[in-house]
C-alpha cells in the first residue's frame, strides 16, 4: 500500500488491520477485480490472488466472486485463489464447502506457504486442492543439505500422487531452480526470474516474449534460404 506520507506500507502489517475492522472483504473484492481486469491483457496467463481467511469465511464470497467474473469477463478458468492453512485446519467443514462452491465456479484454488504449519497429509486428501505451494522456508539449504533435499523430493512426490500442482516459492537461485526441477517441480516463482513489478510492466514483457517468438521462425527459414543459395 503506497500511502500518502508515511509511504509504503507492507501486507502484513495492514492486512491483519483490515481483518480485524471489518474492511477485508471490500479490499479483497477490489484486489480480485483490479487482478481480473489486468489479466485480461495477458492471453492463456493463469492468474493468482491471495485471499484472506476472512473472506472465505464469508457466506457471500462465492456470489461476490461471480460478480466480479461477470463484471470483468475474465474467464474462471483462468483465475486462481490462494490461501493459508491455517485456515482450513480451524474451519475444515466450512473450508471444505467454500472450495467446492469455488471450484464450481470454474475457479482454482492452491494452498499457500505449505510447509509453515501443520502440513498434514490428512487434509491435502480431504480438501479438494488444485496446487500445492511449497514456502521458501521449506526450499532452504536444498544445495547443501541432504536432508532438505530429501524433504522437497518427498513433497512433491506426495503432491504428485495427490495429483496437485506444485509451484515453488522464493527460488532465489539458478541452483534452487535446477534442483527443484529435477526433483519433478515444474512452476517457480522468486526473486531469481522476477522482481515484483507493476501490470503495465508485465503486459510489455509478455508483448517482447511474443515478438521474440513470432521473429525467431523467421530468422531461422532466412538462414536456411541462405543455406541452400536461395534469396533471403
């Protein structure tokens, strides 16, 4: 939160605030809809919204989130809600339900910082789970000690027989990225592919990307014209 004056201010020091006022449900709705509305610039890009426990516990967050879609047109299938644990282990049977009517909807959702509280198996089988989303704190020491090694091999082997998506948080290093995909992750997210950045900045990469790849074909039949003696 860029304020005015004090500058900016971090979510974890101003979202705890927002729950405890009562305002998290008009922020979460406006961050989904500002999230949609930007998505729609980025073709076939899965985008990803964390959610505060509060609104899901809240009986109308499922009609606020078809509101938005409708409002928006941003396909469902292409949104993705991330929350806690913590949630889900004091609220199981109203979790339980809340992500049924969500995926309903056509709307996935991943549980976050896996690996920071209980991480029970028991619950990854019980809740309908698309992705798994495995915390930093998990990921640290996976170069130089075995052991975490391990560990992160054994997760996403668990995830993958749950048949969850797994993304990777805090990949901070070229090593972390190598040795998470070779222990069979697949998704990254972290400092060492992108900072966090603004939507225009990301809407202009995507555009680069693109261009790249609509060129490339193009240079490479020039060089094979040429190769062969034809005009280029």
């Amino acid at each position: 939160w860029d304020r005015p004056g004090p500058g900016r201010v971090r979510p974890a020091v101003f979202v705890p605030i927002a729950e405890q006022s009562g305002l998290i449900d008009e922020l979460g709705s406006w961050t989904i809809r500002q999230a949609c509305r930007d998505g729609l610039a980025w073709s076939d890009i899965k985008v990803s919204v964390n959610v505060s426990p509060a609104q899901f516990r809240n009986p109308n967050f499922d009609n606020q989130l078809t509101a938005i879609l409708r409002e928006t047109g941003f396909p469902p299938e292409r949104l993705e809600l991330e929350v806690t644990e913590s949630y889900f282990i004091a609220n199981s049977d109203q979790a339980r339900r809340a992500i049924d009517t969500i995926r309903g909807l056509g709307i996935s959702v991943s549980l976050d910082d896996f690996g920071t509280g209980y991480s029970s198996i028991g619950y990854l089988r019980s809740f309908n789970f698309d992705k798994l989303k495995l915390d930093r704190s998990l990921i640290v020491g996976l170069g130089s000690d075995e052991r975490v090694k391990r560990l992160v091999e054994a997760t996403i082997a668990l995830a993958e027989a749950l048949d969850l998506d797994v993304t990777a948080e805090g990949v901070e290093t070229e090593e972390e990225a190598r040795l998470l995909k070779n222990a069979g992750c697949t998704a990254f997210q972290g400092f060492f592919f992108a900072r966090p950045t603004s939507a225009g900045a990301v809407t202009a990469l995507l555009k680069s990307e693109a261009e790249d790849r609509s060129a490339k074909p193009m240079v490479e039949s020039s060089v094979r014209r040429a190769q062969l003696g034809q005009p280029t």
